[in-house]
C-alpha cells in the first residue's frame, strides 16, 4: 500500500478512528477464527496452521491502521473496507493452507472453490458499498487491489498443490509482485495509469480459471490449458500497461 498522507484532524479525532478501526478488527476476529477452527479440525490441520493465521492476520492488521488515513472519528475502516476485510477473513486461512504439507483431497478442494468463489462475489460488493456511501478513497483502492492480488497467488500456489500443473502455475500468481519489483530499477512503471475496465475483468477471468483449474473433475490437461490461459491474459494486460507508462506516463497525456 502507498502511505496515506494523514489529513490535519485532531489528535482525539484521530485515536477515536482508530478506536473504531480496533473494534472492526476485533469484530473480524469472529468468523476468521471460525473458519480457521474449521479447517483445522475437517482436515487434521496441525497447530501451526492456526498459528500462521494469527500471524497473518496481525500483519495484515498492523498494516491497516498504519495506513489508515485521517477521516470522521466514527468511520474507522469504513463500510466498503469492512467487506473487503471480510473478504480477508476468508482469503487468510486459504493462504495458510497453501503451504500445509499435505495432498489436496477431492473435499478440501470443492471447500477452496467455495471459499474462493465467495471471496471473488465480494470484490463487487465492496466497490459498489463505496459508491452508494461515496466512501471511495486511494486507501480503499490500494486495499481492495493488494487483496485481490494476494488471493491470486494463493490459488495459483494451490492449483500447483494439487499436482495437475507444474510449479510453473505460481507465475499466474506473481505478476503484480513482479510489476512492483521492476518499480524499483525502472521508476516509469511506479507512474499512474488511467483507470481501465479491462484489468478487473482479467483479474476475475484470472480467479475464475484458477478456481477451475482446482475443480476434482478437471483433468489435469484441461487444468494446465486454463492455468496458461490465464497466465496469457495477464501478460498481455500487463504489456498494454507498460506500454502506455513507456509512451504517455511521464507527461500523463492521453489519459
């Protein structure tokens, strides 16, 4: 996430927000233990998966209030990025799974599909929350995308667990952590890009063929089409990208 520059509120104003955002992720506590707890106990989980969640989870809390910008002191999170931390309750016990040393069974599978496809009806929800309660901000953009991006290497980490693609499927899954990395030696890529309907719909056709790919009834063939379609779409909207920053970035024009 960028910094949010915090706005000149009170400092009172300020702790209050903070206050509110404290009880929202207190409150998200309730059904991130659950699940966890569940998939702990379906599967014969060990301990350590319930400790990675924890773990993720503080993380994922400490950067939320560290970035969390100055508003109303009864906001906290706000509305929109309380579904996109629900999405999160249901995106971290996923991640922890990811790197369990155990095979994907036929129901862990159906069960991911399931929590993934949940996760991906969500998106939508939070984007139209923040316009109905004009609650749209940078800080909820940049959580809702890094979000997005995170559950897109989970999968591809998990289509590449259940053995019908090779370790080559984690690549589905690295794009926009390879994007920020070039960011650092080429400053170009680090610039704006005017707003496209087309890089959501690759990042919903990139979760959907991921979820497919996970599907106990798709051969391993068809698994390894649908994870090279999807890595196909993702160079190819990250080109157009690239290319844009290269010929307009810097002067912004034809944006």
């Amino acid at each position: 996430m960028t910094k949010v520059a915090h706005h000149s509120a009170p400092d009172g104003s300020r702790r209050s927000g903070l206050r509110t955002a404290g009880l929202d992720l207190s409150l998200a506590l309730v059904p991130l233990a659950t699940l966890s707890a569940t998939f702990w106990w379906l599967f014969g989980l060990p301990v350590g998966y319930l400790a990675q969640v924890a773990v993720a989870y503080l993380l994922l809390a400490f950067l939320l209030v560290w970035y969390l910008p100055d508003g109303p002191p009864t906001r906290g999170l706000g509305a929109a990025n309380r579904v996109t931390l629900g999405r999160a309750t249901l995106i971290l016990p996923l991640s922890a799974l990811a790197v369990q040393p155990m095979l994907l069974t036929n129901a862990l599978a159906w069960l991911i599909i399931a929590l993934g496809t949940i996760a991906m009806v969500l998106d939508g929800v939070d984007g139209w929350v923040a316009r109905q309660s004009a609650t749209s901000s940078p800080f909820g953009a940049r959580f809702d995308m890094e979000l997005d991006s995170f559950l897109m290497l989970v999968l591809s980490i998990l289509v590449w667990r259940s053995g019908k693609v090779g370790a080559w499927a984690i690549l589905v899954g690295l794009p926009r952590y390879l994007y920020v990395a070039a960011g650092w030696v080429w400053p170009m890529l680090r610039g704006e890009l005017p707003h496209r309907v087309r890089r959501k719909a690759v990042c919903v056709a990139q979760g959907v063929l991921l979820l497919v790919c996970l599907g106990p009834i798709i051969p391993p063939a068809l698994a390894t089409a649908a994870a090279a379609a999807a890595l196909a779409l993702l160079v190819w909207s990250f080109a157009i990208d690239i290319h844009w920053l290269a010929r307009w970035g810097p002067s912004e024009r034809g944006s």
